[in-house]
C-alpha cells in the first residue's frame, strides 16, 4: 500500500491536525474576547463548532502522534471510516459556521446603524477568517483520509 502524505498516522496529518487546533482556538479566542457574540445565532454557532474542532483535533494529533512514534500503522478499516465521516461532517459544519458569520459580521459592520463597534465587528470577521482557515486544513485532512479507505 502507497503511504498518502497527509492520511491519518503521518507527520503530515500530525501538521494538519495541529494546524486546525491553531485556527480553531484563535477563532474562539477572538470570538469570545466579548461577551456581545452571544445575541447572534450564527456567532453562537461558531463558537459550538469550534469548540467541537477542538477536541477532535487535538485527539487525532495525539493518535497521530502515537502512530508516528510507535511506527503502528492505522490500518483498520473501521477505524478510518470513522474518521473520514467524523471529518466530513465537521468539515461542512466549520464551513456553514464560518460563512454564516463572516456574513453577519459584514453585515454588521456595513449596517447604517450598527449595533457593535468597528474595533468589535472586525474582531468578529477575524475570528471568521481563522474559521475558514481551519476549514481549508479539516478539508484537505478529510480528502486525504478519504483518499487513504479505498486502498484498505
């Protein structure tokens, strides 16, 4: 079998893994430095996501890691369905949670009367931004563990 560059139990998955942490716990971090995201349904919602990113995340880094350093290949078809599915569907709802508050913190920010602050609506599109970075690694991660279960 062809070792995928990025399929679960590589250095490459351990970077993705890694990297969607990062992202995901800046979104939060610049989310929830206010309290005023909690009116928004689509902020909420990102937030939720996010905060399932991580865990997630962090415990496939920690298999990655395991798999890495004791050379034991993760060759297990139920076990790589699961993660293929568990990526797909955080993959979709990081999207959906991204887009929809990029959307409303523009539409905030655009707004004639605007509810938040500049300084605040532009945290909030930054926080959409780390999302939509996180979704670009929990995707490609997806795509190279859905490349890597035909081949079991």
């Amino acid at each position: 079998m062809d070792e995928v560059p990025g399929a679960f139990g590589t250095s490459a998955s351990l970077a993705l893994r890694l990297g969607q942490t990062v992202f995901s716990v800046a979104s939060l971090i610049f989310m929830c430095l206010d309290v005023e995201f909690y009116s928004y349904t689509a902020f909420c919602f990102l937030v939720t996501i996010m905060g399932l990113l991580i865990p997630w995340s962090l415990s496939l880094a920690i298999a990655d890691v395991i798999c890495i350093f004791f050379r034991r290949p993760p060759l297990q078809p139920g076990l790589i369905s699961i993660l293929v599915f568990g990526d797909w569907v955080l993959s979709f709802m990081s999207l959906a949670a991204s887009c929809s508050a990029a959307s409303v913190a523009d539409f905030l920010l655009t707004s004639g009367a605007s509810p938040c602050s500049e300084f605040l609506c532009n945290r909030y599109q930054l926080s959409a931004a780390m999302a939509v970075l996180c979704w670009f690694l929990e995707f490609s991660s997806s795509l190279f563990n859905l490349w890597l279960l035909p081949s079991l």
